[in-house]
C-alpha cells in the first residue's frame, strides 16, 4: 500500500483511545476485546509521526447506575440523561483493568489526557465529551485548537464503541482523522464493520499499520 500523505508533524497529534486492559482477555470478567493486549506498540509507533500525545481513559464506580445485575442483564436499556445501555462493571480505579497497557506512557507523561464516565449516572463513549449530547467538553478539542492541529491518528478499544464515537466528535469539529487499524481492536465483526463505514462516510482515512504514514518527507522523531 502506499504511503498515507498528511499534514507536517507540528500539525499532527497521535490519540490513544482507552487502551486499558480492562478491553483485553486479562480482564475476562469485564469487557474483554480479542487482541486487545496488542496494540501498545502499534499505538507507540503512530505516535512518532505526531507532534502531541492524548491519551484517555475510562474511569467508572462499580455502583454506576449503568452497571448491569442479575435483574437487569448487559445491554438492556437504561434510563438517563447521559447513559443508554448496561454493561459490566469495569474500568474501575485502583484495580487492573484500569492501568493502561504495558508499554505505554504513564497518563501524566502525555500531553493531554482525558478521564471519562467518572459520574455515576454518566457513560460517555466518545473521549472529547462528557456527555452522550457532546455538549459538556473534556477540553480535548480545544486543547488541539490551542496547538494548531490539523490531523489526529487514532487508535484504540474498542473500535465500534469509543474509538469510533471519538472519532466522530473529531470529525465533527473539522479534524482530518486517520485511523490506525493496527492500533484498534473491536468487539465484534458487524459491529466493526459498520462503524468503520460509517467513519469512511464522513471522510476518515484508513491505515493498516503506522508505517503506512508519512509526513510530507518528514523522518519520524
């Protein structure tokens, strides 16, 4: 395949999405991803061709108002402003699931990081709200506003929840994104399938690895 062309580094950032090993078989009672442990290094290389680093982060009570029970199995629907469906409790500060995969920055060596869904009647998918209406910002936008950044390389868990959620939003504030698929993991494949459609239709590029990048000649640093 050849190289993808984007913007000069100084207008690119690299956004790991929930790369937490709560999304990974290490965490089977939670909300394991097939493959999710893998993408650390691929998540690692995009980043050479960016000039910031977001990172972010799920971060839920285990006495959400979303978490499922016997009486009110996963998926079935929620009623509230900011939730929709249950899901099994997980990302919980403090223990496993929540610690980013081995390999990565620690979330204070980023340049901007997000924590997500810390309210218990909130359940964001998408990193740049806090909300499920995107009215509530977590500064992300902002914040690449402030660098001048024109592209964002994506990669993540899960790809057909908060990797695609989060792209949208960046789409929807008038980035170029670039999805790295060497870097995503999703849950199921109809699901990914229709989520990677419904990127592509609202003008998101693709890539299989991050050495399909280029930028503009420029060496990765």
């Amino acid at each position: 395949m050849d190289h993808l062309v984007i913007d000069r580094i100084e207008q690119v950032a690299s956004f790991d999405v929930d790369p937490q090993y709560t999304f990974t078989p290490v965490c089977p009672n939670e909300l394991p991803v097939l493959g999710g442990d893998e993408i650390a290094a691929e998540l690692n290389s995009q980043a050479r061709f960016a000039s910031v680093r977001i990172g972010s982060k799920d971060a839920h009570s285990p006495a959400a108002a979303w978490v499922a029970d016997t009486d009110h199995p996963q998926f079935s629907p929620v009623e509230g402003r900011d939730m929709d469906i249950r899901w099994a409790a997980h990302a919980v500060p403090g223990t496993k699931g929540f610690e980013l995969l081995e390999g990565l920055p620690k979330p204070a060596d980023y340049d901007f990081f997000v924590w997500k869904g810390v309210e218990l009647d909130m359940h964001p998918y998408g990193a740049c709200y806090h909300d499920l209406a995107d009215r509530l910002s977590t500064g992300v936008i902002e914040f690449l506003r402030a660098k001048q950044i024109r592209t964002v390389i994506v990669g993540g868990l899960a790809t057909d929840y908060c990797v695609k959620t989060t792209v949208m939003q960046l789409c929807r504030a008038g980035f170029n994104v670039v999805v790295n698929l060497g870097a995503c993991r999703g849950i199921a494949a109809e699901t990914i399938t229709a989520a990677i459609t419904e990127m592509k239709a609202a003008g998101v590029r693709f890539v299989n690895r991050a050495d399909e990048l280029n930028n503009n000649g420029i060496a990765a640093a």
